[in-house]
C-alpha cells in the first residue's frame, strides 16, 4: 500500500512537472511570436508613407533599425561564416557583419516597397522544450498569391530578449543558403577578404539605385 502511494506521488510530481515545462515552452513561444509581430506590423504600416515610398535609402534606414531589435545579427555572421570564422580577424568578423547585414536589409526593403498588401498569420507549433529556443512558423498571405511559408528560428538571450538567428522559406534557410555560396567563394580566392568586398561592391552598386 505504502509503495502505492509513492509511486502515486512520485507521479503526480513528474505530471505537474511536465505541465509546468509545457506551460514555459507555451509562453515563450508566445513571447518569441510577439516580437515578430510587433515587428510586422511596424515594418508595414510605416513603409506605406510617402517618406519612405519615395526614398528607398530612408526606407532602408527604418528597416535597418527594426532589424537590429529583432535580429541577433553577430550570431546570423557567425553561422554564416561557419568555420571560416576562424580564418577571420576581428576587423573582418565586423566588416563582414557591417557588410552582410547592409545587404540583407536593403534586399529586404526592396521586397517589402514591392509588396505592399501582405498579412503575417501564425502556424501552430509543437515545440515543447524550454529550452531558450523556439520556431515561430508563419505564413505570409498576399492578395491572389499562393501564402508562402516562413519559419523563424530564435534564441533568448541574456537580457531576456527573443531574437531571430535564421530565417527559412519555403524550408530553404538563408544561413544554409549563404553559408554554401560565401564557403565557395572563400575556397576560390582563400581569404575572407573577397567575400568582404563583394558585399561591399553590392552595396555600393545598390546605393546608387
């Protein structure tokens, strides 16, 4: 009777455990979804004004600065480079990062002045793990478009904030993607000094446009 009752016990107390862990996995990912959110919609409703309709550079500059709250782009670099990090000196760790993260975010502004009308919706997710990581899926709708899907990979840091470290669309990840084309330009000239100015002549082209 007595091993009875401990085993009860000893049930109930992994079962409130689980529950608990559940619960914390639920809410960060709620958390981690807000951010998204939040970002979306400030992304959206403030490209619609004229200042930013017509100046593509100051358009850049706001998403820009959305992009350094939600991003952890130290981290996207890091896996980005991969093990070539190691070949890297501080100074083109942080070229690199200056470099990399200017092309993302007018590539980016490009896409969201050439779509205006999109809506972001949220897809459940089965992520039981508290453990600081989580994957907000989502679908982006836009008026007689197929919704395309996109899931955004993120880390809790010290400070208690969710941010992105990857993005995948349609399943394909931009750090995989980048990864493979600047790993083969590394292999082709050696240096991490290619990559860097390639960035910067991208840059500096779309700059001019």
């Amino acid at each position: 009777m007595q091993n009875r009752q401990f085993y009860a016990l000893g049930l109930l107390i992994f079962t409130l455990s689980l529950f608990s862990k559940l619960s914390l996995a639920a809410d960060d990912l709620v958390a981690a979804q807000d951010v998204i959110k939040k970002s979306a919609t400030q992304i959206q409703e403030n490209l619609k004004l004229p200042v930013y309709q017509n100046d593509f550079n100051q358009a850049a500059n706001f998403i820009d600065g959305v992009v350094s709250q939600f991003v952890d782009m130290p981290r996207v670099s890091l896996l980005v480079l991969g093990n070539n990090i190691r070949k890297a000196s501080t100074d083109q760790r942080q070229q690199f990062m200056n470099e990399f993260k200017t092309l993302l975010v007018r590539t980016y502004t490009q896409a969201f002045l050439e779509y205006k009308e999109w809506q972001i919706s949220f897809m459940p997710n089965n992520d039981s793990k508290d453990d600081g990581r989580t994957i907000v899926r989502a679908q982006v709708i836009q008026p007689g478009k197929q919704p395309v899907n996109i899931s955004y990979r993120m880390i809790l840091n010290k400070k208690g904030e969710w941010k992105v470290y990857d993005i995948m669309i349609e399943g394909i990840s931009l750090i995989t993607n980048y990864r493979t084309t600047f790993n083969q330009e590394i292999a082709q000239t050696g240096s991490i000094d290619g990559v860097i100015q390639s960035l910067v002549d991208k840059n500096s082209r779309s700059r001019l446009n």
